[in-house]
C-alpha cells in the first residue's frame, strides 16, 4: 500500500549564506530534508551592521535552535546612543532598547554562529551562484557559474535584496524593489572615540554619519546614510562607491572626513541603496523565496533579521506538516507570512525620512525633539510598537505537525 505521508522533495538548494539561509537549512535538516547552500562570496561574509532580535516570537526560534546562549555571548551590549553637534558635544540621546532590542549581533557574528550550527549536515558551495533554472513537473534543473549543473526538487531564494534567485525566477528587480531614497555605506574602523558601548551620531540636511562601539568596544562601526535618487552604480565596484560616499560627505563636519579616510583601507566595506520589496508571491512552482528576497522591510527597520528568522522557520516548517507537498506547503507558508511581514514593512516606512531630513530646518526640529523625547509621556513608544510587531505572529509547533 503506498503512504501518503512519506517525504517527497527532500534535495532542496538555497542560494544564499547570510542569515535566511543557514536558519533555513538548519530546520530543514531537522525535519528531514536534504539542504544544499550556494553562496556568492568565496566564504562567510564577515562585518556588516549590528541587527536585533525582538519578542519571544524570535527568540524562541532561537532557543529551539540551540545557538541562543551562542548569540548572548556575541552581543553587542550595547547602551544608549547619542546625537552629537559638530563639536562632538551629544545633544540628545535615545535609549538602548529602540535600536538593539532583546539581543543585538553583528551580522557577520549571526552568521558564523549560524553557520557552525549546520556545517555538519548541509553542503555549502561558496564562491558559486545559480545561472539558470529549469524546472519540469519532477524537479529543477540548475546550472551554476563554476559547478557541474545539477537536479534539485526545491530552489529557495535566500540571496537578499538583490535576489539572483528572484531575478531569474520572477523577473527584473525593478518590478520588486523600491527604492527608499537613501543609501548606506558601513565599515569597520579603530574606535578612535574611545566609545563605551555606545554610539555618536551626526546629522545634517541630507546626510548622517555615525560610530558605535563593536566587540567589546576593540573596534568600531562607521555608518553613514544620504539622500539620493536610486544610483547606477555597479554593486561590485568598490572604488566608485567609496568614490560617491566622499562626494556627499567630504568636509560634512564632525567625524566625516577622518571616517573617510579610514574608509580606504577598511576590510569589509559596504555600500547599498535602501528599499523594501514587494511581491504578489513569494513562491513559484518549485522555487520559493524567504527573508529579504522576499519581502525586505528595509535596513532601517530593525525587523529584518527577526523576519527572515521566522520566515524561514515556518517554510521549513510547512514542508515539513505536509511531508514534502510543495503546493501545499507554498501556500501555507505565503498565508501564515503575509500579515507578518506587511507589519514589519510598515516599521520600515517613514523611518528614511526621519534618519536623513532633507532640509536643515527638518534636521534641527529633529534634533529638538530627540532632545526632549526623555521628558516625554510616549518615550518609548517606539520600541513599544517595535516589540509589538515583532510578536505579531503564532508561531506553530511543526516537530509535532510533522509527526502526524
């Protein structure tokens, strides 16, 4: 007698290494399927901003995976941060817990970290990406850059908001991204300032630069953020992106120039615009898409990373409750997302504007408010709705859905 309940669609490849994907192949190993992750960058990528966790809805996720205790030790620790004047002097400060969260990481630490929790049973190829895709009614055929091609059951893009995956199975990026009017550029450099776990902040019209304190303050991060239409610059041309960077920054005041210069000679530099993406559907035939492929809510929202975490845990989880039945499990997985991650797209909205106010008087009333914002009633209402939005969702038991 054949059982209906035994797995099918087991070879599933995901094409990205960062967060959404290891988190991925993490829980589908648990439920027993067959990962495989492909990976652009010859290996982890190492550096990039710090990112939060928020609620118990991510950190449970967490805790189930047995890397929370990993990621305590790796947090960042860190405090209030404060807006300066170009003297450096802080002219108001926001509390820790409207940018950091329960738990704050670098990305490059939560990726290791996530990493090293599956690195036993799934096969990473890095310094590859797909090609192309070829899907029949039994399978997907890809072909990658340098690796023979392949047959996989299940492709799931987990590549970022310049998804490869998503280009090649969904079309042009332009149908899905939209840009947010600024772009960011970080790096590490030495904390010069001396920064305790905590972070200076600069604002002009138009532009912001920042330093916070990373790994136990023996380092620091240099952000900085700028108002610009959508650039046409190629996202592996380094020298034209640090190139522009000093175009809007050269002679801004405060810390611009010696971050700069810095810049140069910094290891894991990064530069990107901002924007969100949407999408009618995350998933076609058999190829998916998870985290910010599919529905980045921006870096400035601070849900990202929740977001691709959950994402992930309940795609996984969907195939899992329906043994392998992609159809059933797709839709599931886009039913119990949708609402979940139009909340947190909407943390992303509006917040650009505020980060780089394109007047000097936006800027100045700006810097008024943070100044009282201590003093004020709904001080923390942000993190309030924050912390909110992150528990937005109900979380289902997928080890014991699995069983039945």
């Amino acid at each position: 007698m054949k059982n209906n309940n035994a797995p099918k669609n087991l070879d599933v490849l995901i094409s990205g290494a960062s967060i959404a994907g290891p988190a991925l192949a993490y829980w589908l190993h648990r439920h027993g399927f067959n990962p495989t992750l492909v990976e652009r960058a010859p290996a982890l990528r190492d550096g990039g901003y710090a990112v939060d966790f928020r609620g118990e809805a991510h950190l449970s996720i967490l805790r189930r995976m047995g890397v929370l205790d990993d990621l305590e030790r790796a947090r960042t620790g860190m405090g209030s941060m404060s807006y300066v004047n170009g003297a450096g002097k802080p002219v108001a400060e926001m509390p820790a817990d409207l940018f950091a969260g329960d738990l704050e990481i670098l990305r490059g630490d939560l990726s290791r970290i996530l990493y090293d929790a599956t690195k036993e049973h799934t096969e990473y190829l890095f310094g590859d990406s797909i090609a192309s895709l070829t899907e029949d009614p039994h399978g997907v055929t890809v072909t990658f850059e340098r690796a023979a091609p392949r047959r996989f059951d299940l492709v799931i893009g987990a590549d970022g908001l310049h998804s490869n995956t998503r280009r090649l199975a969904f079309g042009p990026e332009e149908q899905f991204v939209k840009h947010l009017g600024v772009h960011c550029a970080i790096f590490t450099t030495a904390n010069h300032l001396g920064l305790d776990h905590t972070g200076h902040a600069y604002r002009t019209a138009g532009r912001l630069v920042a330093m916070y304190s990373a790994r136990h303050n023996t380092e620091a991060k240099a952000v900085f953020y700028f108002a610009s239409p959508q650039q046409d610059l190629d996202r592996r041309d380094v020298a034209r992106q640090q190139a522009a960077l000093a175009e809007h920054f050269t002679g801004n005041g405060w810390q611009s120039d010696r971050l700069l210069h810095d810049m140069r000679h910094a290891p894991d530099f990064y530069f990107d615009s901002v924007g969100q993406v949407h999408m009618d559907t995350w998933t076609r035939g058999r190829i998916a898409l998870i985290g910010d492929a599919a529905y980045c809510p921006s870096s400035l929202s601070g849900m990202g990373s929740g977001l691709a975490l959950v994402g992930a845990y309940v795609l996984a989880g969907e195939l899992a409750a329906a043994h392998g039945d992609h159809r059933a499990a797709f839709a599931r997985y886009e039913e119990e997302m949708r609402e979940y991650a139009r909340g947190c797209q909407k943390m992303g909205d509006g917040v650009a504007k505020l980060m780089v106010p394109r007047t000097r008087f936006l800027a100045a009333l700006l810097d008024r408010y943070y100044k009282l914002i201590p003093y004020l009633p709904g001080k923390n209402m942000a993190a309030k709705i924050a912390r909110k939005t992150a528990e937005n969702i109900t979380l289902r038991d997928y080890d014991v859905l699995a069983r039945r």
